[in-house]
C-alpha cells in the first residue's frame, strides 16, 4: 500500500492494514516532520480503501528503557518558553 523512509502500511487479511513506524538506517523511530508526512500520505491511502476495517499500529523497533526527545524537530516549535 505505502512504503516510505519512515512509515509502511500493509494490508495484513481482509480489512485489516499494518501501520508500522520503521525507520530505514536508523536504530529508533523519530517523529520529525517526515515521519509526519508520511503518516499523513499512509493515512490517506488507507483511507481511501473501502474494505479496511482496522488499523494495526506498530513499531519495528524494540521499547527502549527511556524515551528521547528532539527539540529539533521542528514540529509545533515556538522557541524557548517565555515566563
């Protein structure tokens, strides 16, 4: 259905497509502006399919023990807080 650098989506059995987060070359998924994108052109492509019924979300990844963040991202970014 879609494969991007950062998302793909699958259609797994009947009505029912894998949205997995698996971004290539690297050794954890990132939710920067083209991780993004590409979830919005995925979503729309699913969305377009009538027989879908489900979405699977995954991650080709392993949990890590902590969370990381990158204020570089530049998704919903207004600089440091004013106080």
């Amino acid at each position: 259905m879609f494969q991007g650098i950062t998302v793909r989506a699958e259609a797994l059995t009947e009505g029912l497509v894998e949205l997995c987060f698996d971004r290539q070359g690297e050794s954890i998924n990132k939710l920067d502006a083209r991780a993004v994108e590409e979830l919005k052109t995925a979503l729309d492509i699913i969305a377009a399919e009538r027989a879908v019924r489900g979405v699977l979300i995954s991650s080709a990844r392993k949990p890590s023990s902590s969370a990381r963040t990158s204020t570089n991202s530049g998704i919903g970014s207004r600089g440091p807080r004013q106080r």
